[in-house]
C-alpha cells in the first residue's frame, strides 16, 4: 500500500509558505491513498495540470502526469481517457487555465460529460505572475492590471458547469481538508464529468482566509437534493463569487448520463485497435 | 496516345461533381489512367462548379486547360469554357437551360418522361456522354448500379434513354487493355497511408480542403481499426492528440493553415516533451481566410517554422495520391520512432483531385519507436547516445510516465538549472542523426524526364505532375524533393549535379522552395509561380516554362 508520504517526489516544493495548494496536494494524495485502499491501481492513474502554481503538483505527485500548457487541461486528459479508458484522469487547472484561456475546453468536457475528474485551485487571483485579476475575482479587484479596479463581474463556474452538463458539480475549501478529501473522492469514484472548484487562498497577493473562514459552510445530501437540478442552480447562486454572507461548499449537483468515452467508443480501447485490411475498402475505389 | 479531357460544369447543387466522378470510374473501367480536377467556389447553392475529368493511357498527375468534350448543365457553364475546346471539340448541353454549338439534348425531359428528380440530369447527360464515346452499355449499367445508391433502377432507364438517343458515336473512345485501378483523392490517400501506419485515432476539426479526410475515417472507422474524433477547436484537437499519444495511441490531427494556426502552440509542447505527433496540413489560398476552396504552396515557410522554441520536425510533401499514402505512413513511423512532430503538407490540388492509385502497399506498415525493456527504474527522458529515449505508457505496472511542457530532468520533473537545460536540448538535437539515417532509407528527391538535361524543373507537392509532363514533352529534367525539412541536401546536390539552368515552379507568390534551396547555395534560374488559387495545367506550364527558355 502507498502511503500519502509515498506519493511526494523529489522535486523541491516551491509553493509559498501558507498558500492554499498545499491543502489540496494533501487532499489528492490522501484521497488517491484511500482510493488505492479500495482496489485503485495508481499506475493506472494520470494527472494533467496547466500553467500557473497549481499546476507544480504534477511535479509533487509521484504518477503518471502530462504537465501542459495555460489553458490546455481538458484536451490531454480527454485524449488519455479516450485512447485508453481504463485510466483514471485527474485534472489540475487554475482559475486561469480553466475560466480564462481553455474556457471553451472546460465547457465542451462538460457537455460530453466525458468521465474525468476535473479540479480548479481557484484563488481568484494570477499567482504566478504575480498578481492579476482572474475571471472569479471579486467586482473591483484591484490588481497589477487593473489599479483602478476589475471592470468586469465574476464568473459563477458552479452554475456554469451545471448548465454545461457535467454530472458532477462540487465546491471545497482548502482548509477544511477532510471535506475537501471527501470530495475529491467522491469525485473520483464518479463516471462522467466531474468538477470541483476549491477556493484556494493565495496567501502572498490574495489572502482570502479570513474571509472564507468566517463564511464558508458544509452542507450534506439531509439539506440539499444533488439530484435535483433547479436545487442545484439555486443552491450555486447563494454566491456568486463576490460579496456574500454565506458561502456553501459540497456537492451541488450529481447525476448519472452516459458518458462520452461509452458513446463515442462503444467498447473500443484505441490503444489496442489494430489496422484494418485496407485493401477491401481500396476495392471499393475501383 | 490515347487520351481524352472532358469538362462537367452547372450550378453548386447539380450534382456535376458526383457525375464528373461517374465519368471518371467509366473511363478507368475501359483501362484509362485517371486525374480528376474539381474547381467549386465555397458555397452551397448557385455559384459555378465544374469538373474536369482527363482520361489517357498512361499515368497522369495533372489536367490540361483544354478539354474535347464539354458537358453543360447551365448557360455560365458554355460562357466560362466554350474557349477551352479543342478543334474538334463537343459541347454536350441541356438544351433547356442552356444554348451552345454543339449537341443540345433536353435532360429534364428525359427525366421527366420517367419520373425522376432534377438532380438526374447528370444521369441523362452520362447516359448520352457514354454513347457518344461508343462505350458498351453494361460498363455504364455497372458504373450507375455501383455509384449511385438511390433510384438504381430509375437512373437506369434515364441513362438508357439517353445512350441509345444517340445514333452516331460521335468521339469513339477505344478500350485499352489496362485494368481499372482504385481512384483515390489525396486526402483519401493520407488517411490510407495514416490507417496501414498502424493510425488509432483522428482528432480534427473541420476545415476545407483537409475534411475530407475526417469525413474518410469516419465512415470507415470500423474496417480501418480507427477512431475518430471531432473536437471544439484546432486547438483542441491538437492538445487531445498530445494526450492521446501520450496515452500510447498513434494519433494524427489534420487541418488547413488556419487551423494549424491555432496548434502551433501544441507544436512547441510536442517539441519540448517529446510526444509523437502527426499533423497532415492541407494548404488553401490564404493568408488567413483567403479562398477557402482553392489551392496555394504557400505555407511551406509557416510549417517549417512554426512554434516557438528550437527542435526538430519533418515535412513530408507528396504530388499525387500515391505519394500521399507512402509519406501518411512515413510521417507516422518517423513521429513514433524520433519522438517528434512530422507534417504531411499537402495542398488542395492533391488533397481533393482524384488520382489512378497504384502503390506498393505493402511498403506502409507500422512501425515501432523504440519501446522500454522493462528493467530498472523508468526515465521517460533517460539521456542516451542517440537522444531517443524509450517509451512506455501510463498504465504500465512498472512504469511512471511524466511528460511536461517545461524544460526538465530526465525524470521529466521540472528543472532551471543551467547544465540540465543544455543537456536536455542537446538531446532532443541529438535526434538529428537518427533522423538523418531514417531519411537515407527512401528517396527524398525524386528525379523525373530526362536526367541527363542541362535544364531542371525543380517544384514540390501538387506542381510535380504539370511538370512531368512538361518535361517530357521538352526534355528536361524535373527534381522534386519528397522531404522539405530538413531539407535533403546532398540528394538535392546529387539530383542537379550538372544541371546548368534550374527553373523553380510553385503555386505562390515569393517562390518558397527556391529561397529555400538558394540558402544552402543552389542557383536558382528562373521562377514560374502562379498564385491566383488556380493550379498549373499542363499547357499552362508548357507556354510558361517555353517562355523561360526562349
């Protein structure tokens, strides 16, 4: 069995000292350890991340992991699960990648409820280049691009990911980690799109713990029907990533579709098809 | 020799593609050899599209300008050619829709002397083509049972009718003793070659003139072992098929510039991580939208420099179908093998016309790169002497596969240090010799004509089949290099070795090849280039290339 330990690299940890993905890397190894527990094969696992600081976790994850490019999350972990769907995909993206540059990715593997586990560090601010506003930045964010403040509103990604199609829509929070190890799990063990925004504080240029800490709350399946999507919607729009006095965290919506990979493929695996004989389909030609 | 050009023209909607394609499977099945030309403006409905159809007795690769039989289903059709026959040329028209010298026959009447719908007009006018080439009727009967999936037994009579309303065979055709081969387009070549390579999936976003090619694949998914993709975008397409090879499947993606815009950033990722990619980019008329359906060479210079960053790459352009096939399936072993992007830049001449197809297909088959023996620990970037490190996949008990698109150690754990950074890209640029013997297996410059002339032609891609013949109608030299990056030199060399007058031919604007070839000290001649979205006809050429040397 490999312990949470176990999963670590080599690779020298450079996140700042308090940032919130140390919450997150916590939670993934422990769910994977879990999930090992539980028949798992973590060789069968691959991670994906963007660019940004979430995305160092492929460096500190000791699986398979397609280290990609700003945006670009979905479309390689699309590609690994549909070449091979006995792997397990798991993906890190940043508020950037997923609800910046790679939207439309986000979207179209909602829509195809493709099944994937879809994870966003979400701190609402670009940490890596230090300190841009993101499309979930508050009204008014002022940032190094915006001194005199964000024109813009945020984005709500639960309700867009609810009305995208993902069959799997949940919210956690960094620091209360066991829930957001529960979620990641659950996540997990779901067939289909499955998306989780963490809020993440960034602890150099966006410390949201206070914030979060006095407003956050759990909430379980005795106060909220997942299954019920005009529920899920109301339960998304409690807040709408600005001002708010209460912010839920759980999983506000969970259905069961087909997924993509069992309509587009039918039972096929890529990775083990051979070429047909071409030469009946050139006889066709003639 | 025995050759004949016919030319089907009318509205987009009327179907003179799919007749002109009926035209050219009769002629192949009394033994002509086949190109087929297809001119259509990008639109549905209304508009001017026409066909030529050349039949001859030997292998050809391109169209001439005039033809011997004109078949008009409308007035624009007569207007637009009536100058391309020859002397004792016919024009074979609707006599409803359309006034001409020549033999006007009332399609519509026929078709509705027997019930049928507008759109077999094509089937009268076949019908009446084929008895003024004194074909046999069962060549034709077969040809509409075949090709025609509707209606077979209507069609039929309307053909019939038709061929027996002419009393004289006015063009003869003789049958030649030659069996029918597959008439294949380019892009149906591509995805041949690319499925015999051992091809798993397509991923590809639908752009004219590389579709067709997604369109191929999908509807023969099953008996070709592939599966097909249609994604949100390029972009998407490009980063699926990264995930996808890195999964282990053999992966190609397909597009026009545009499109392949829009991977470049893929491109570098594949560089930097060493992840096989196959891209076919199918080449239109640009820059940017340009002319959506009409040919251009004139994103030779964009594919072998784009992406940001150094590393290796191959650029394959074939001239006709065959070519095609073989460089589909050399661009997926060499990806697989050197662990690196390869293109098959084709353009709209060879990718939509239609080809006599007769390849040696056996000399396509998959080949592996080089696999990991399973011992000690996995390095997916392990540094060896050749600069090709093993692969394995995720998934393997004993394996972890990390792919990044940062620079990295051998374990593909990020790194910024300085030795490391060197070495790694030292590595990667180590792949050259590799690649350079994998090169030295087939002939990367193509010689054709005479080649003992002073004289050379020297093009790529689709101008390869105008140029053979002119060539051997003034007896000169052609030289065609199959691979364009990296450029084979010393072939190139050896190929115009006491050649005293080198004539560069493209379809675009500043002559690409020729810079290209001029940078590693070749004296380039003269230039013949075409840019109006229109490719070079055998008589084109001809009158230009007389020009030149007179």
């Amino acid at each position: 069995m490999t312990t949470p330990k176990e999963l670590g690299t080599y690779a020298q940890n450079t996140w700042c000292p308090g940032c919130g993905n140390f919450g997150i890397l916590a939670s993934v190894k422990k769910a994977l350890a879990d999930l090992e527990n539980d028949g798992l094969d973590l060789n069968k696992v691959a991670i994906v991340s963007g660019i940004g600081c979430h995305a160092k976790i492929a460096d500190y994850i000791n699986v398979n992991s397609f280290y990609s490019i700003h945006g670009r999350v979905p479309p390689p972990m699309t590609g690994i699960k549909l070449a091979n769907p006995d792997l397990t995909v798991i993906g890190h993206a940043g508020d950037g990648d997923a609800y910046g540059e790679g939207i439309e990715h986000l979207i179209f593997s909602a829509k195809r409820n493709i099944d994937m586990t879809f994870i966003v560090h979400n701190n609402r601010i670009y940490g890596l280049t230090t300190g841009q506003f993101t499309p979930t930045s508050p009204p008014g964010f002022k940032g190094r691009s915006t001194p005199k403040g964000s024109p813009e509103d945020p984005l709500n990604p639960v309700e867009l990911m609810i009305s995208s199609g993902a069959t799997f829509v949940a919210r956690g929070y960094t620091k209360n980690m066991k829930h957001l190890q529960s979620l990641i799990n659950a996540a997990i063990n779901h067939k289909g799109f499955s998306f989780i925004d963490v809020l993440q504080p960034c602890f150099t240029f966006f410390n949201t713990y206070d914030y979060y800490n006095e407003r956050v709350y759990e909430f379980t399946d005795q106060d909220h029907d997942a299954s019920d999507r005009s529920q899920a919607f109301v339960k998304a729009q409690e807040w709408a990533y600005g001002e708010g006095e209460r912010i839920p965290i759980g999983i506000f919506y969970q259905v069961n579709k087909p997924t993509y990979g069992e309509r587009l493929l039918a039972g096929r695996v890529p990775i083990r098809l051979t070429p047909g004989d071409i030469r009946p389909v050139l006889e066709k030609h003639i | 020799m025995e050759e004949i050009s016919i030319l089907i023209g009318g509205k987009a909607g009327d179907g003179t593609r799919q007749a002109g394609h009926v035209i050219a499977s009769l002629l192949n099945r009394v033994g002509y050899r086949i190109f087929f030309y297809d001119d259509y403006p990008s639109l549905i409905r209304g508009g001017h599209n026409f066909s030529i159809v050349r039949a001859s007795g030997k292998r050809i690769g391109a169209h001439k300008n005039t033809v011997d039989i004109i078949i008009a289903l409308d007035q624009n059709t007569v207007e637009n050619h009536k100058d391309r026959l020859n002397a004792d040329g016919i024009i074979l028209y609707d006599s409803k829709k359309a006034e001409a010298q020549g033999l006007g026959i009332d399609f519509m009447d026929i078709v509705k002397e027997f019930g049928g719908k507008p759109i077999m007009r094509n089937t009268a006018a076949i019908g009446a083509l084929a008895g003024i080439l004194n074909l046999e009727w069962s060549v034709l009967e077969r040809d509409i049972k075949g090709s025609i999936g509707k209606e077979v037994d209507l069609n039929l009579q309307i053909a019939r009718h038709a061929y027996d309303g002419i009393e004289a065979p006015l063009k003869p055709l003789p049958k030649l003793d030659q069996k029918p081969l597959p008439l294949v387009t380019g892009n149906e070549a591509i995805a041949l070659g690319a499925a015999k390579a051992g091809l798993n999936m397509y991923i590809a976003y639908p752009m004219t003139p590389a579709s067709a090619i997604l369109h191929y694949l999908a509807e023969h998914e099953n008996e070709l072992g592939v599966v097909t993709v249609h994604p949100e975008s390029e972009i998407g397409a490009a980063l699926m098929a990264l995930g996808s090879a890195y999964a282990g499947a053999r992966t190609m993606v397909g597009t026009s510039g545009g499109g392949f815009a829009l991977m470049t950033e893929a491109l570098s990722l594949a560089g930097q991580s060493e992840i096989p990619m196959v891209i076919a980019e199918c080449q239109r008329a640009g820059p940017s939208t340009g002319v959506p359906t009409y040919t251009m060479q004139a994103d030779l210079n964009f594919v072998i420099n784009a992406g940001h960053g150094e590393f290796l790459r191959v650029v394959l352009a074939p001239g006709d179908a065959e070519e095609a096939f073989y460089t589909a399936g050399l661009a997926m072993n060499l990806a697989w093998k050197l662990q690196i992007p390869t293109f098959v830049l084709s353009d709209k001449h060879v990718s939509e016309s239609i080809f006599s197809f007769d390849p040696e297909l056996d000399k396509v088959k998959p080949e592996n790169g080089l696999l990991w023996n399973g011992r000690g620990e996995y390095k997916r970037y392990l540094d060896t002497e050749s600069g090709i490190s093993p692969l394995a996949f995720p998934g393997n008990p004993e394996a972890i596969v990390k792919v990044t698109s940062y620079e990295h150690d051998e374990n593909g754990i990020t790194t910024e240090e300085p030795g490391q950074i060197a070495r790694m890209q030292q590595k990667r640029l180590r792949k050259r010799k590799a690649l350079a013997d994998e090169l030295n297996k087939f002939d990367t410059v193509n010689i054709y004509g005479n080649p003992e002339s002073k004289t050379a032609l020297l093009c790529w891609g689709s101008t390869k089949g105008a140029c053979i013949e002119v060539a051997e109608m003034l007896d000169l030299k052609v030289v065609q290099p199959l691979v364009l990056e990296p450029l084979p030199v010393e072939p190139l060399k050896k190929a115009l070795d006491g050649v005293e007058k080198i004539i560069d031919v493209e379809v675009n604007a500043t002559g690409q090849l020729a810079k290209l070839v001029a940078g590693q000290g070749f004296c380039i001649d003269d230039m013949i280039l075409r840019f109006d979205g229109r490719p070079f006809t055998v008589d084109d050429l001809l009158g230009n290339v007389k020009e030149v040397l007179s």
